[in-house]
C-alpha cells in the first residue's frame, strides 16, 4: 500500500470506529451513552443529539480528497485534546492519522470519553494496522526534540534514538496539534522542540448573520439549531446574531429566538449548570437588563442591545446576544473578535453576510441552522491553514 492510500484508510477506519459509537446498538454507542452524560456536562438527550446528528460519520469522497490533501506529513502526530465537544476527537484524530502512521493522543481529563473509545476500536483494527496505523493514548506529553523520539520509539518502536537531527526545511519529525485555549496553545508551542511542527487550535466562537430578506421566524428557528448542539460550547457554536436593519427588527428576531429555544430545549434539554456559569448568566443579565432587554427561558437565554457600540461576549451556555447592525458598521463592531471567528452561519440575502465574511476570510461560511455540520474536509478551525 502506497503512503497516499495508507493516509486515506487509515481515515476512513478512524470513520468506521466513529459509526459505531454513533450506533446506539453498537457496544460502544451503548457505552458512549452511558458515560457521556457523566463527563460531558451535556443532558442525556444532549449526548444523543451529538452521537447522532454530529459525528462526522458520512463524508463524501470529495471531503476525505481534502482532509488528505490539506493534512501534513510527518513521522508522528502528537494530539492534544479540549473538552468543549464531546464529538470532537473524531475529527482530531482523523486528521492525526492523515498526518502520520503514528498517533499519540492526550484526551481531556475532563471527558475522556469518545477519545478513549474510538483508540480501542482502533488499535483492534487490523485494516488500521496494515495502513501502519497505530494509536496510543498518553498522560504526558515529551516535545523537545529528543524527548518527542524517545517517547515515540518507546512507546511504538520506531528505530534507533539517537539519529541526526531533522534539517530546519526537512518534513518534521512530529507535528503537535493541540485542541484548547490560547493560553495552552502558546504553552506547549513554547515546549515544543525544533523537530515538531505544532499547529494551535484555540479559542474560537460563531455569528450568525440575518439578512435583509430573511424571515425572521424562519432564522430563529434555524439559529436555535445550531446553539443547542454541544450546549453552545464548541468554536461552531453561535453567540452572536447579527441582523441586517432597524432595532425594531432585531427585537422581532430575538424574541423569535427566545421562543424558538424554548422548543428546542423542551426536546434536548441544556446540561446542569455550576456556579461558575451560573454567575456569568447573572452578570450578563444584569448588563443587558441595563442597556437593552433580556429574555430567558428553562435553559436559555436571549440579549438585545438596540444601539451597540460594542459587542458584549454572552456566556457559552445557550445563550445569544442580538444586535442590529448595517453593513457599513459591521467593520468596526466585528473588529474586536474578527481573530476569533472560526464560523459564519447566514441567511436572507443583504449586504451583511458579504461584510462579516470579508473580516474573517477563514471562518466557515454556511448557512443557518448548519453551523455545526461542517464538511470533514480538514480540521473544524481553518485559521491555521
């Protein structure tokens, strides 16, 4: 088997290993529903709506040509996991597995759960192994340039340990990519070694765009969709709505989304909530109690500032903050969080949509209510590219 084929099989068995936990009847779809509910922080049917609307089980040959094609090339890939979406490992370790034969993964300790389950159905994969796939989770991780080869000769046995070092424009030795914080991301870049290329994936968020033409009605319905998956915890997760007209209009849609939320939570009801985000609701409330209206339901909750000068960030707890906006002032209110924006979902036409995406040429475009199925072409975050 050729290097090209080897990447994409071991893709695609890194997909079958997610189907299964997707099957509710499959041992480890059972046991994923089992645990999930446990370490995720998402309600039982918050856990089924992840499994079985959002992991990414069905991509077209076009997808698996570019996750491919855009992956890099090293001897072995270090992954460092968040615990923000519990579907999350996936991806990462479908894109590990297109980057190297060789797959360390270090799961969240928060939610070890999909991460755990998808190395166990691979590492008893015989079509993994022949692709010299090999996946091994770790507590640790060794990313200075010697320790990263003595941890992976240990660990998977390959070769000598003491060779020459990699020439600075010779393909790395290792790629690091670590899922998380800005904070943690600028930390193990720093511990890194030269002989590992890390790439960052920290924090992110989304905006929903509702144009000039969009029904209201229709739009709300649409954003709720893609707020409820993950809680609204993961970089896909819209905070923002921003609506294309008057105040009036932003009104009309945000108390369309405090209704459209309500539904959505009486059918996948929001995680329990710790002190923590509890607080963090109460201040915005207050906030936005001052300056606009405030809407809040069983697990959820609505902002409106009618006259912003800035944006004021809501919690990620089902939460979403509506302003009204015009393509001319998108600039100057997006400037601020235009580095973060990892998603743009959008819908009714107008000017806006073209303005926002402008600002933030590598966030995800689509369309509402499909902010949280991206194609698996590459990683969920395309700011790294």
């Amino acid at each position: 088997m050729d290097a090209g084929a080897a990447r994409r099989t071991r893709v695609e068995r890194v997909i079958a290993a997610g189907a299964r936990i997707a099957d509710p009847r499959d041992p480890l779809g059972e046991e994923a529903r089992r645990r999930l509910p446990l370490t995720s922080g998402l309600s039982p049917e918050g856990v089924e709506l992840a499994l079985g609307r959002h992991l990414e089980i069905a991509p077209s040959r076009g997808e698996l040509d570019a996750l491919v094609a855009t992956s890099g090339r090293a001897r072995r890939c270090h992954v460092v996991l968040a615990a923000n979406v519990c579907t999350a490992p996936l991806r990462a370790i479908a894109v590990a597995a297109a980057t190297a034969p060789e797959v360390f993964v270090r799961p969240s300790r928060r939610d070890p759960v999909v991460a755990e389950l998808l190395a166990r159905a691979l590492q008893a994969d015989e079509v993994f192994a022949r692709a010299q796939g090999a996946v091994a989770l770790v507590a640790d991780l060794q990313l200075d340039d010697a320790g990263e080869r003595a941890a992976g000769d240990a660990r998977l046995g390959d070769g000598p340990r003491d060779g020459p070092r990699a020439a600075p424009d010779a393909e790395p030795r290792a790629e690091l990519h670590v899922y998380g914080t800005d904070r943690t991301v600028a930390t193990l870049r720093a511990q890194a070694g030269p002989g590992v290329l890390v790439r960052g994936h920290g924090a992110g968020l989304g905006l929903a765009v509702v144009g000039a033409d969009a029904d209201l009605a229709e739009a709300a319905r649409a954003i709720a969709s893609d707020v409820v998956p993950f809680d609204q915890r993961g970089c896909l997760s819209p905070r923002f709505a921003l609506v294309e007209g008057s105040a009036g209009r932003a009104e009309a849609l945000a108390r369309a989304l405090h209704e459209a939320l309500e539904l959505a939570g009486a059918q996948v009801p929001r995680g329990p909530l710790d002190g923590a985000a509890r607080a963090e609701i109460a201040m915005y409330r207050a906030t936005l109690e001052a300056v606009g209206s405030f809407w809040e339901g069983e697990g959820h909750g609505v902002g409106l500032d009618p006259a912003p000068r800035a944006l004021l960030l809501p919690p990620a707890a089902r939460v979403v903050h509506v302003v009204p906006v015009t393509a001319g002032a998108a600039a100057a209110l997006l400037a601020p969080i235009r580095g973060a924006l990892t998603a743009i979902g959008a819908g009714g036409g107008g000017q806006l949509a073209a303005a926002a995406s402008a600002l933030a040429p590598r966030a995800r475009a689509s369309a509402l209510g499909w902010m949280q199925r991206p194609p698996l072409d590459g990683p969920v975050d395309l700011r790294t590219l």
